[in-house]
C-alpha cells in the first residue's frame, strides 16, 4: 500500500494506525532497518487490519472529514493518472474562464471522452483562484458549452463532483448562478450522448447537480452527496455548526454512498484504497478508471432516442418508491 503523507494529515479516528505508522517509520529509518524485515511486516499487518476496521465502520461525519482530506486525489490528479491526450478547453463565451471546473477532450481507455469536473486546488494559492470548488456561473456555462460540443461530435461526457456547493456571492448571484445551474439540468437531462458522473470527494447542493444529471452516477466510496452540507444543516437546525450538530446532521442527510445506493440516488460505489483514496491515489484511479471503461462501454450500445428517454424515466422516478 502506497502511503502518501499519511503522517502530516492524518484525521483524528485514525490515531491508532498512525501510531503504528510511526514505529514502521522509525524502524525503516534504522542502518539495521534490513535485519528487522519480519517485524516490519508484523506492523505493516497489523496496520492494515486496522486501517480496515476504522474504515470499514466510519461515522457519516467521519466520511464527510475523509472526503475534505488535503490528499485527497481531485479532478486535475485523476486527469494526469488515468487521461491520454488531454486538452483543456477554457471560458464561458460570456464572462471568463473559471478554474473552479475543469474541462477538455482526453482519452479514458479507449474512448475518447470530455471531462469535465470541479477543482479545489492544493496549495493555498489555488484554494482561492479555485474557489475551494466552489463553481461561479462562468463555470457551469464554461460546462455546458463544452457538453455540447461533446453532443456535436458524439463523445461521450464524463463529469467528476467535487464541491461543497456553488459559490454563493453576491457577484455570483449578479451574474445568473441559479440561472446557471437550471440551464444544465435542463441541458444535461435531453444531451444526446452518455453522460456519466462520479462524485469522488464532496457533493454538495446545486452546485454538484449543475454537472451531475447522467445516465449513471457512482460515488467514491467514502465521498459524500447531499441538499446540503453537514455544516449548512446544523446552523439551520441548531442554530450552531459544531462537532456535536455537525455530527448529528451529516447521520440525518443520509449522505454517504451506501445510504445513497440505499436511497435509489446513485446507481453504485467504487470502492477505495484501503485507508481511503488519498492513501493509494494511483490505485483509486484504476478503480475509478475501470468503472468508467465498462460504462462508457455500456451506454454506447444504446441508440440516442433510447438513452435520452431512459435518462428522464431515471430521475423522474427518484422519491416515487422510498426503500424500506
């Protein structure tokens, strides 16, 4: 397992692995690190067993806090790991090119495809040229240009969420943000050509839909989808966001993956890494990479009229029938 600064940003529930991660750690370091093999292996074992058990039963806000890990792979890094022949196209044809959503023609496989998805940024820098990924109008029609230039050239759309929501500034509001986002909805639900989503890390509000009506949609195993953030829902109904209501909101949202694939939501999880995407980021790549191959593969089977009228009779039945 390839561990990537899994010291620096450890969260709070794993401080039992991290523990042992430190001790392999001292150990490698050592001139006599060679004549200590087996027991480098014992700990190694032993971490990984409980790297399982952690996350195998996290808390819904445990989720939410391994979604916003800083490691955690985005759009720009599943791109370089899984993208051949990449080319970004930029700007809205209206006011600018927002760096909040990323899109362009790549290649997954052997598909040529456009990508689309939300940016966060790494460094502090980026976090603010970006956002935090959270989209301006420019973004969302920056998207819908490109989806229908994807529609033009019969290429298949694959969108990667990743957003806490869409920005809610004033200038942002000035500029059409929910006028924005119905747009695609309405564009997205009669493109004629597959559209797939991943949420891979946050999904939050209307900000993740303004790119998420598609024929299939997954989650990242330990990604989040909800109306609203966990935060956002605290400070309306307990009129304070702290870890305590925080808590007890992201268990009422029912905002993980399996609660989401419960819920008739989502058509399915990839699973991750153990430890989580931001442990292993090539391997989460190749899981997402694989899900992606077998359902662009699938939807190309299915003639235009066909996949635009399934795609409706999807999200017009979303709430018709609440699982037991």
């Amino acid at each position: 397992m390839t561990q990537v600064n899994s010291l620096n940003n450890s969260l709070p529930f794993e401080q039992p692995a991290l523990d042992l991660e430190q001790q392999i750690a001292s150990l490698e370091k050592r001139q006599d690190a060679e004549t200590l093999a087996e027991e480098l292996d014992a700990l190694r074992a032993s971490r990984d067993s409980l790297l399982a058990k952690l996350y195998a039963n996290l808390s819904p806000w445990q989720t939410v806090k391994v979604a916003r890990h800083p490691d955690r792979p985005q759009t720009s890094d599943y791109i370089k790991m899984m993208c051949r022949d990449f080319r970004e196209l930029h700007g809205d044809r209206h006011f600018g090119d927002d760096p909040a959503i990323i899109t362009g023609f790549g290649r997954i496989g052997s598909s040529k495809v456009m990508l689309i998805g939300h940016q966060k940024g790494k460094t502090t820098s980026e976090k603010v040229a970006c956002h935090f990924g959270c989209a301006h109008p420019e973004g969302y029609r920056k998207a819908w240009h490109k989806m229908k230039l994807a529609e033009k050239f019969r290429l298949p759309i694959v969108t990667l969420i990743d957003t806490p929501g869409a920005y809610p500034g004033i200038k942002a509001e000035e500029r059409g943000q929910a006028e924005a986002i119905a747009r695609n909805l309405w564009e997205m639900s009669r493109l004629q050509t597959p559209i797939i989503s991943v949420v891979i890390g946050e999904g939050g509000s209307g900000g993740a839909l303004g790119i998420g009506v598609a024929d299939r949609i997954a989650m990242l195993a330990h990604s989040w989808y909800s109306v609203i953030s966990p935060e956002g829902c605290a400070a309306i109904l307990w009129k304070e966001a702290v870890e305590e209501s925080n808590a007890a909101a992201a268990k009422a949202l029912a905002l993980t993956a399996q609660e989401n694939l419960k819920n008739g939501l989502i058509d399915d999880v990839i699973s991750e890494p153990l430890g989580g995407a931001h442990r292993d980021p090539a391997a989460a790549a190749d899981a997402l990479q694989g899900w992606l191959v077998d359902r662009i593969r699938e939807l190309k089977r299915f003639k235009t009229e066909t996949l635009v009228r399934r795609r409706y009779e999807k999200f017009r039945s979303i709430g018709s029938e609440v699982p037991v």
